[in-house]
C-alpha cells in the first residue's frame, strides 16, 4: 500500500465523555501509520480553535503522551459548543478555515462530537465540494445521549450507562439493607431521550429483587400516573429505585415541571428547586412517603473513565481508525457509524453514514423497547445494552486516581 | 493450636460501606478454621434482628456466597440504626440477648460498625462482665466518616475517599475541557468531621493545575470569608473545584444555614433547597458568578465498590480476622484498631482499643494538617490518605456490573 501524502487535524466538541479522547487516540495512530510522514494535528476548542488559529502538533507529543489518550477521560484537545454559521451568510468564517488547513497542507479533517458537531461536519464538506477545497471531512461520533441516528450505538454512552447502573445497584442495596422504607430517585441525563435511564433496566438482570420504575422522555409523563406506579411499587417492597430522565415530557411534549427545575435560571434561590428529580420528590413526599432520596448525578455520569467499558473504549479507537481509512480512501461527507452484527456473538463494525443524514436528528429509543404501563423497559432494550456495558480496563495510576496528563501543546504558527 | 469451641454471631450496624462485607467475610473465615465445628450465625438487620431473633447461619451459605461477601458492596446481612437501651433502665433487652447467645452456644460476638455500634457492643461487654455471662465481645471498625478514635483510619472510608478523589477529578476534567468559566462544588458526607472532603486534596498531586478549595466542618466557616476565597481562585483560573464536606459550621460551631438545607425536614418544596452545596451554589450566584455547578454525591459515595481501593478491602478482612483472632485469645470488651507502621513503606497492623475509649468519641481531621487561609489541606493530610486509596480488584461479574447476590438466609428456630 503507498503511504498517504498530507497532513490531517482532529478536533472534539460537545460534553465530554470517559471515550472521546480514545477516538482521538485511533486517529492519531492510525494516520502515522498510513501517511508519509504527515502530521496530526489538533484543533484546541473544537472548530473554534481551528478558526482562531489555535492548532498543535498531536503527532509531536511523546509516545507516553499519546498513549496517555487511550486512558484519559474529557476531551483532552479542549472542547466547544461554537456554532458554525451558515456559509452563505457568513463564508468569511469557512475561507478561514480552508485556508488555515491550506497552509497546513491539511487534507483531512476529523470532528469527533455529537449532532451539532455532525452538522459543522456537513457544512463544511459541502462548503470544501462547491468551493473545490480538497479536504475530505468525516465525524467521529460521541455522545453519552446515544441519540445519533445511522449508528447502532455511539462511544461514550456505554461507559456513561454503565456507571449509571452500577452506581443504581450501589444505591438500591444502600437503601435495601435497612429494614426501613425508602425511596431513590436518580436522575440521569437525557433531554430529548431516554437511552440512559432506559439502560438502567438490565439492573433487573443482575438484581432480580430490584423493586424499579424508569421514566424517559419517549413515554409521556402524568404526575397521576407516576404516584400510582409509585403506590403499587410500595405495596410489592417498601423500597423503590426510580431512575428518570432530566427530560420527561408531558403528552404534548412539553417539558414537566418547568417552572421550578432546572430550566429556570432564575438566581435567586426559591424557584431553584433543581430538575427533574427533585420535583419527583417533591411529588412523593406530598403524596405518599416522607423517606425518599434525589440523586442528582450530573456531569459525574460524562466522564466516569472510571467505570469504563471496554468495549466502548474499544469502540471508541475503531471508529477513530476507520474514519482515516475510508478518508484516506478518497471518501468525504460521512460519519462513521456502529453496525452491531451478532452472528457469532456480539460484533461491532465501522459503517458510512452520510453526514447529511445525521446532522439535526435525533433517534430516540423506540417505543417496543418501553413498557410504559410497568414504567419498565422490554427485553429489546435490555439485549441491546448487555453486551455494551462488559469488561474493563485499568484506567488508574499507580495512586490509585484515574490517569490524567497535561497535554504538552505546542501550537504552530500561522502566519 | 487446640481449636475452639463453641459458636459464633457477627453482625452489621449503620451507614453501609463498600467493604463491610468484606469484615464479615474476614470473620467467617477466620473463625471457621479455628473452630472444632462451630457455627458461624449472623444477626439479621444489627442488634435488632438478634433481639427480635433474626438469626441465621452463615456458615451455611455455600462457598460461593461466602465469597461473595468479598466482593459485594452495602450490609449483606442487614443493617439498622437501633440503639440499645441503658442495660439500668431496660435489662429485659439485654437478658433476651444473652438467653439467645445462651440457647446458640454463642460464645462470641462481632459487631460491626461505627461509633453507634460500638456503644452498644460496649453496653453488652459491660453487662456481660457484670452478670456473668461468658461471652468475648469485640467491635470492628466501620464507617465511611473516618471519626473513629483509637484507629488510624476505618475500613469503608478509603474506598468512599478514592471514589470522591475520582469523581472529583472527572468533574473537574469535565469543566476544564471548555474555555468558558465554570465552578463545581461536590458536596461529600461529614457531619461532624471532614476526612472525606480533606482527601481529595491529594488531587492536586494527580492534576497539578487543579484550581481547588476544600472545605470542612474543622474550619470554621464565614459566608464573607468563602466569596473571598473563590474570588481568589477565580484570579488564578475561571475554573474551580470546590469540595465542601456537608456539615459546615461557623465558629459557634452551628451548622451553617441550618434553616434552608437538607436538615430541614420540611416537606413543602419551598425551603428544601438541599443541603450545604446548594447554599454554597446560591452564594456563588448571587455574588461572583452564575455557571455553577453542585453536585451532591449523597449515598453515591458510601456503597462504590466499583471504585474500591484493595487497601481498603485487604485491611477490612484483616479487622474481622484479628477480632476472631484476639477474641479466642480470651480478651473482650475491644475494637480492633488499625495502627500504621511506615518504617519499610506503608504498612497495617491490627490493634486492641478499648471499647468504652471509642464509643461517643469522635477523632476530627488534625488542625494542623488543614489550610483554613487557604482552604485546602497540607501535606500531612495527603501523606494520610495516600496509601490507602492505591491498587483495585476486579469487583464486576462478567456482565460488567457490581458482583450481587442475595443471600439464601436459613433463620434458625429459637423455640
């Protein structure tokens, strides 16, 4: 095979996750080992680094340093939420870019996020295709709210649900070894789906005493329901693991509760009652039962490196890798997607998914895999997350702390 | 060696930890090696389940529950918060006791637990010596809190310490990936004594750039003191981490806020603006800066066995060994101390501490080893902890969640 000539970039953008420097990692790697001697670079802060000139040379970090990716949680370029505009109202920002990446001599471009990063993706291949900029541009899919459509699952949601599951376990036998009734809610993320509580229901596979209700954006939410789901949970075991999405929305989609949770920015204390999970509570104490608890586990649950998986950390570096070798291919315009085969087993394998098709989506759980009479989910929804959520790694230093390096970023100059 | 006669009771009290079972387990083994035969029976919930006749034999579960209790998080045997009554006033408890023990051939006895149960395995000592009743009772230490005095550290409180220092540095990772400014405050457990929130200052040796405040209830709080505090640190860097143990107290020693947080048992919405997290959230608020974030970790921190430190797991199996150990040696009336000996690195030895000079005492974290001015910690403090966070065991099944399983509890009839 002859070796590819040029230079690539790979930037990250969006909330980060225990995986997403990991798909940098398979970039990274990957492109030394097929280019002729080009260079990795980085965009520092996502897109927003890459138009204001901030780009370092991944390649030139030590091996100790570059392997440290593999391990590391965050995004360890930097991340951004920047918006690209639209190119027609403002092209100034994507001349800037392709010729940043001209200077470079950059040839391939790598964005490793979620939708809006799909979507400065796209823009950006059909700006390079109408203005004959030769730059073959693909993502690299991440997000812990697994609601990227073309994609069977994306990296950094099965570490995320595995640390949501295994911290539900550790709070239901909290509760469960007191002889007192007690209620838990945990609150997970999930503002338009529900991947992440739903996943919390292969607990019933491992707990089968577990006394759970999910509750996720894609069934609609009455608070008459949910006090009855609640009282006839009571009447099986005085003890209960509510997981809930920050997300529930009544039958007209419209968020509940938005007045008093999180929504709100209000500042000043008394409308803060915090989201989703505290009104729950608020709903149970005034209606059945002062014990109840509200676990709130915010950003704790994007980059839980922790309690990885290793087939998410395996998952992440191939998407990484296969997006080099369908660029390298001549290919642009594409994410790379996960197609789960399970002939012998589970398998994943890289998939082209048309940048177009994704961007602005958003998939959702479907709604067979929900029982929402139990306030459950079915078993298509527990045979989907089984095998995501296996093996470890050891993400720890010898101190016990989860590795951590200060990239040394040696930014080029450009002028 | 002869071996020993008669029987024996174990039993668990108070907050559960992620290696409380793991004590139980160091006493099941230990005792069933040097026993001619004798059974090995558990209280169910505490002391409680042993007055109400909950009892059941442990050595009869099979190997493969027995060695479970290695590895599971929470109170496998049951937990409570009963507290005996004086033995002057309330005899009765104490004569069911010890006609049980009596009827069981129980010639010892193991309580797991905290300052609580101490108390109460000291009563029982008490009333034992005084009314003649054959029985060696030994305490073993237990709690998350670390406040236990006589003992270098306890078993449960380096797991929930290196589960916070873990998280902790996630959250930070988290908020240091973007460019825009952001505060987390972590809220840790700690009523009376900071241990917990004092060990994560060894974060700052893992991630040296890590912009962090600590604060803890041996450091006397000021409202005034805190905004200076983290307007300072906001010089330094637009990112903060800021770990606060939740018993924060003003140099009267009262509990700050105490009328709008999580010791309110108000059930009407308005005034439960959780605990001291969410007071530290609305200061930063309304007086620096609006992108704050609080995470109150709540019972996440005391059952996180999938972040375990085998320092913490090793040395809980040794407590419940040596208290076999001593027990049939003879002396009763002790808890098994953990002293620590550093002449050839670090190492734990078991220790005899009195019951009756461990009971409603508290050990708080050194002033000497704190920076009130600065509020973080000095190095004595990391020294502490180090050691005891290192190394982990693989406490997942194969299906990549905590090990579980619900023990098949054979009561045993008392008529």
């Amino acid at each position: 095979m002859s070796l590819v000539k040029g230079n690539c970039i790979v930037a990250q953008s969006g909330g980060p996750t225990a995986v997403i420097n990991s798909s940098v990692y398979g970039v990274l790697k990957r492109f030394l080992e097929v280019s002729e001697g080009g260079k990795v670079y980085a965009g520092a802060n996502g897109i927003q680094g890459i138009i204001e000139g901030k780009i370092f040379d991944l390649g030139a970090l030590d091996s100790s340093e570059q392997e440290m990716l593999k391990y590391m949680p965050s995004a360890a370029l930097g991340s951004n939420r920047y918006k690209l505009k639209d190119p027609k109202t403002m092209p100034e920002e994507y001349e800037n870019i392709f010729s940043t990446f001209e200077k470079l001599d950059i040839k391939y471009f790598f964005y490793v996020g979620g939708n809006d990063s799909m979507d400065a993706a796209s823009k950006l291949n059909e700006y390079a295709q109408a203005n004959g900029h030769d730059v073959k541009i693909f993502g690299v899919p991440k997000t812990i709210d697994n609601d990227l459509v073309g994609t069977d699952h994306c990296p950094g949601f099965a570490s995320a649900a595995k640390y949501i599951c295994n911290t539900a376990i550790e709070c239901w036998m909290d509760v469960n070894c007191y002889k007192d009734e007690g209620i838990i809610i945990i609150e997970v993320m999930g503002r338009d789906t529900g991947w992440l509580a739903a996943s919390s229901g292969i607990i019933q596979k491992a707990v089968p005493d577990v006394n759970q209700l999910i509750y996720l954006p894609e069934a609609p939410f009455t608070e008459s329901k949910f006090i009855e789901d609640v009282k006839k949970a009571r009447e099986k075991n005085g003890k209960i693991l509510i997981i809930a999405s920050e997300g529930l929305k009544d039958e007209n989609g419209e968020y509940i509760n938005i007045d008093s949770n999180c929504y709100s920015s209000d500042a000043f204390g008394h409308k803060q009652l915090g989201g989703i999970g505290r009104y729950l509570q608020e709903v149970i104490k005034e209606n059945i039962h002062n014990r109840v608890k509200m676990i709130e586990l915010n950003i704790t649950q994007r980059c839980a490196r922790h309690c990885a998986s290793k087939t998410d950390i395996d998952e992440a570096i191939m998407v990484g890798e296969a997006a080099v070798d369908y660029a390298i291919k001549g290919i642009s315009g594409y994410m790379v997607g996960i197609k789960r085969t399970t002939d012998k087993g589970y398998k994943a394998v890289a998939d082209l998914v048309p940048l177009n098709e994704v961007c602005n989506m958003v998939k959702k759980v479907p709604v067979e895999w929900i029982n929402i009479e139990k306030a459950t989910v079915n078993q298509e929804m527990i045979d989907y997350i089984e095998p995501l959520i296996v093996d470890q790694v050891d993400s720890f230093q010898s101190n016990g702390l989860v590795k951590y390096v200060n990239l040394t970023k040696k930014f080029v100059n450009l002028d």
